[in-house]
C-alpha cells in the first residue's frame, strides 16, 4: 500500500522540527501544527510539544537536544543501531543501501549518518513510492518504536515529538519486536564480550 503524500509531508515537517533547535524551530512548527491536525492521529502528540516548548527558553531546549540525540544521547537517533546494534555487519549493509537511495533522490545528508531519524523523516515526499514503504515496513516502524521506549516515560520535550512519529508510520509489528529484542541481545553480548576483553587485557598487564 502506498503512502499518501500528505503523510510523507507531515514526517519530513516533523523531521525539521526534529533538528537541532534554534531560531528557524519555531516558524517550523508553524508550519507543522496544521499538517498535524489536518492527520488527526498525531495532533495530540505535537500539541504536546507546542504546550512542553512554553516551559524553555531556545538555549535550554539546546542543551536539552544534545543531551537527548547528540552528546552521550540518552535517545540514540540512529535508526540502525536500534535495528541491530552498533557493530552488526547487517547496520553497515543498511546504511549503505540508505546512503544509495538517498543520493538517488538528490537529498542532501548536510554531513550527518543516512541513518538518522531526521534525515530519513525529511527525505520521505523526495523517495520513490515503493523505497519510502519499504523502508517504512523494515527500518521506521521498529526504529521509531525503540525510540519512543526509550523517552516515553520521561519528562523530556522531544517525546511527544517521536509520538508524532510513530501516529504516522504506525506501531511496530512483532516481527518488529522480535528484531529489536535480538537487536538488545547482540548488544548486551558485544558489551559483555568488550568488557571481559578489556579486563583481560588489563590483567595481563
């Protein structure tokens, strides 16, 4: 089934208001807010990013983003390290792909991993119809659910803003689930697998 334009549209506003904030995030939202309530689903949730912004100053709502997406992320905007972990093989081959379809769509990564949540949202009205769902059903569905787990029972701002997503893209299935419970495992061995490594190597010493 092939997405609506529209849908696309909103997802590559909310990808906008997803970037780093500073003094264009509020003419986004602007332009965000009627597309929101135009889709019905995802009103709520950017109305709870409209009503959470009152509380912030831009520079606090800064320092905020990089603490969330940016530096040591409490929230990594990776959608391929939620899929399969940080060293899997299959995040290497799925970046590549990503990076191939984008520049077939002439999207500018303006220096960021294809990968990342705001570039894939912003790209999703310039990628042929039969990309964008697949990479709907395979990569955004789950990603963005992994994304909301992480922040949903938080105070922090930019979860209503990942609600809004996932009103869009849907909720994840559960091959989905399954994918990123394996994806939990791989990364919990890998760390295990690091850390006695490490001792090892320290031991050794």
């Amino acid at each position: 089934m092939v997405t609506p334009m529209s849908h696309r549209w909103l997802l590559a506003h909310l990808g906008e208001a997803l970037d780093y904030p500073d003094e264009r995030l509020r003419p986004r939202l602007d332009a965000l807010a009627p597309l929101a309530r135009d889709h019905g689903p995802s009103a709520a949730a950017v109305d709870g990013f409209l009503a959470a912004l009152a509380g912030y100053e831009i520079d606090a709502l800064s320092e905020i983003y990089t603490r969330t997406f940016d530096v040591a992320p409490i929230c990594v905007p990776y959608l391929s390290i939620h899929l399969f972990g940080e060293e899997s093989f299959r995040r290497a081959s799925l970046m590549t792909g990503l990076s191939e379809s984008l520049a077939a769509a002439g999207v500018d990564l303006h220096g960021e991993l294809p990968d990342h949540l705001a570039v894939v949202l912003r790209a999703a009205p310039a990628l042929p119809d039969e990309v964008f769902d697949e990479l709907l059903e395979f990569v955004l569905r789950a990603g963005v659910h992994a994304m909301v787990a992480v922040l949903d029972e938080t105070p922090n701002p930019y979860r209503w803003l990942l609600r809004a997503v996932q009103a869009v893209v849907g909720p994840a299935s559960a091959d989905d689930l399954e994918r990123l419970a394996a994806a939990r495992r791989e990364s919990q061995t890998h760390r295990q697998s690091a850390a006695t490594g490490a001792g090892a190597a320290c031991g050794g010493r």
